[in-house]
C-alpha cells in the first residue's frame, strides 16, 4: 500500500467527544488510511450532516426514505461505494474516491451511521449493498447492463431474496422455486421470502430458487424484475429499522426469461456464500458504528444531566458505565479494522473459501452485535426516562435499542455465527492434522 507524509492530515477531526470516533480521527497514527480516506470521510460527514440528519425521524416514521437522497447521494460521487470496491468504473464512470479500497467502504459505513438509524442504513445500503454484487461479479453481460447503472444512480432499485417463512440461515433449504415451462425459454417462479430489506421498494430482485434437486446443489440466483405478473410485496411491521422496508414477498407463476438467470443454473449457493462474508463485515461495521453512537450520546449527555447536585458523569457508576462502553467499543473497532486489511489484500475469489476469514468474520459479527446491545442498554440506563420516549434528547437511543434484534440475527444470527466459527475451526485444524502426517 502507498505510504504518504501523514503530516499533510488534519491530526484530528470531528467534534471530538471523547471515543464518539474512531482513534484515527482524535488523531492517533494508523498504518491503514491515507490522505484519500482523510478526504473521503471529510466527503461523506458533509451530506450526511447536510441531507440525512435532519430528517432522520421523519423518515423513520414514515418507513420510507425519499427516492430523490439516492439521486442526490450519486450526484454528490457516493451511491457507487454501495457496492464496495472496485468502483464500478464500466457503469458510472471514474469519479469515485482515489483507490477505493475497503477501508473506503469502512469509512462510508461510519459515516452515514452518525445519523444514528439502523433503519436508514439499511434502506440507502441494505438492497442494493447484497442484491446488486452477486449480479455484477457473475451476471452476464445482458443482467449487468440491464440494471447496473440504473441501480448505480439511484434511478431503480434491487433487493436480495433469500430468506423464506420455513429458512433463514438455513439456505440450503429453501423451498421457492423456478421451474423451466414446456417451452425452455422461461422458468416460472413460485413461493415465498420474507425479511426482504428494501423488498417493497425495489425495481429488481436477486432471488434464491430451487432449480435442481434438493440442498446445496440444486439452488440458482435468478433476476425478477417488479412488472413482471404474479409478484406481491407486503411491508412488514416490525419492531425497528422501518424505513429500510422489509417486506413479505409472494411469487406466484411468475414467469421469467431464462436469460435472467445470474451466472449458472444450480450454482446459486456458491454466489451466495460469495457475498456472505462482505455482508456480514458489513453488518459488523454498522453495529460498532451504532454502539459508538451510544457510547457518545451517552458521554455528552452525562456531562449535561445533574442528578443529586453534580452532574452524572461524576458519579462512579455512571463512569463504570461509560467505561464499560468504551473497552468493547474500542476492542470491537480494532479488530474490525484488522479484518478490513485482510479483505484489502485478500484476493475477493478467495474470501468465501479461506476459512480462518470465515471464522473469524463470523465471531467477529457476534462480538460486534453483543457490543451493541450492551452499549444500547447502558446509553438506555444514563439517559433514564428519556431514552423511553420517541424524539427529544433520548430519539437516537431509543431508537438503536429498537434495532438491536436487526442486527444480532439477520446476515446468520448470533448463535449460527458461532457454530460456524467452530465448524470452520474444526475442518481448518482436520486440514493440520492431515498435513502432518
């Protein structure tokens, strides 16, 4: 990686509140960002301070975000970044940061997470971060420039479908399927996914079907595109992150051009453990993020709240407390940033296959997701009876103690994630063992 005179940096950045940012923007030295992640974030802070915060309850409650951000968000040089590195040149253009790399997507990450909603993540990140990639590393050329750009400029919408009402993390079991007609020229698509993020609104969806026999080998990815007769979307009412849709979907003898297929017939699970460890990086970025939140709207609002004569922060408690936050936060931060190296230099091919980054993205995710919740209950408990009410000083906490659930089980829950940390583990140690003798 290229190394520049970090002297040309500003030391620091931000409003300073004590771990409300990551170590890097107070101004301590790191061997991962460069002076064009210095200008990224500095970037991605101004329109998110100018066009998201200010409006982040009103859209909460609305359980929408305005179609017109995406296009201000492209316009601004960001949308792009959704898809994560390389900036998809052959559909946008140049434009994007310089080398764009993950610590990019990192940086991009955290930046919008400072609004403090999960919910509105997911809806500018949630659809298009995980159902546009599997179209552009294996779609054909036909797919790609089918939906690419549109989806790249915030004109349409695309959403990934893979969980069914009978299959969560359990992929290889889902039961939708797509079936060739008489003619061979279609394949009819029938069934059911469910927690869709971004479902209700998009244009495009990347679904999981059973084309072959049952399990692994018989699942393919096939585009789906909104007009298409036979398709139902119902928004969900759940218990957080409502702008970002999630959504009940039905397919019903949807039929489908066989060129919609993504890639190979029954080669679907492989592209969908592709993209399973850069969604769950992501996810871990946005729940360290989230918890950082708290910890910093708990920081300043102790330094404010006077309780029996001083102010809270002054009382040993409240200290453990903040604390406590912190060393998880911190710890959670640092090996996030660890992981984001490996998938700089890690070549993309073999991310779903090199199984000590499986293993270790995988804990990671539970440790980010159980800080979360540990920082969204504490910043609940200094803020008292104002994190109890929607809006006011507590909006932000009330709101991110709502999300928790989003993050702790979409994406593998917390205890899939650790059973597969061990099955990875255990064959990694088989391949050891073997090598020896």
């Amino acid at each position: 990686m290229a190394t520049e005179d970090h002297e040309e940096f500003p030391k620091e950045f931000g409003e300073l509140v004590p771990w409300g940012d990551p170590a890097w923007y107070r101004g301590y030295n790191s061997p991962y960002y460069r002076k064009t992640h210095h200008d990224w974030r500095m970037k991605v802070r101004a329109f998110v301070e100018s066009e998201i915060e200010g409006n982040v309850r009103k859209w909460d409650e609305e359980k929408k975000v305005p179609k017109e951000i995406y296009k201000k968000m492209y316009r601004a040089g960001l949308l792009p970044a959704i898809v994560g590195s390389p900036w998809p040149t052959d559909f946008v253009g140049e434009g994007g940061p310089q080398d764009f790399d993950a610590f990019h997507s990192l940086i991009f990450i955290e930046e919008l997470g400072r609004c403090g909603s999960g919910g509105v993540l997911w809806a500018l990140m949630g659809g298009m971060g995980i159902g546009l990639p599997p179209v552009l590393h294996f779609g054909s050329e036909y797919l790609q420039q089918k939906v690419a750009r549109d989806c790249l400029t915030g004109e349409k919408f695309i959403c990934l479908a893979i969980s069914e009402p009978y299959a969560g993390s359990d992929v290889a079991n889902i039961r939708t399927t797509a079936t060739k007609d008489p003619s061979g020229d279609f394949y009819i698509v029938n069934g059911e996914k469910k927690w869709i993020t971004n479902g209700v609104f998009a244009d495009y969806f990347t679904v999981a079907a059973r084309t072959g026999g049952p399990g692994i080998g018989g699942i393919s990815l096939i585009l789906l595109e909104k007009t298409m007769p036979g398709i139902e979307c119902v928004q969900m009412d759940c218990m957080g992150v409502w702008p970002s849709g999630t959504t009940y979907i039905t397919f019903d003898n949807v039929k489908v051009p066989k060129e919609n297929i993504i890639g190979m017939e029954n080669a679907g699970f492989m592209y969908i453990m592709y993209n399973f460890n850069y969604e769950r990086w992501g996810i871990i970025a946005q729940a360290t993020k989230l918890a950082r939140v708290c910890l910093e709207e708990a920081f300043k609002y102790a330094n404010k709240r006077r309780t029996f004569g001083k102010k809270l922060v002054e009382h040993g408690m409240i200290k453990w407390k903040l604390a406590e936050m912190a060393r998880q936060v911190e710890s959670t931060h640092a090996h996030l940033e660890f992981i984001t190296h490996q998938l700089n230099t890690i070549p993309r091919e073999e991310h779903f296959t090199h199984l000590d980054l499986i293993m270790d993205i995988s804990l990671l995710k539970v440790q980010a997701t159980k800080t979360f919740e540990f920082c969204a209950r504490e910043a609940a408990q200094i803020f008292g009876g104002s994190s109890y009410v929607r809006g006011g000083q507590g909006e932000k906490v009330e709101r991110l103690y709502r999300e928790v659930r989003a993050f702790a089980i979409p994406g593998g829950s917390e205890e899939i994630m650790l059973d597969l940390a061990v099955k990875m583990a255990q064959k990694k140690y088989g391949q050891v063992l073997k090598s020896r003798l």
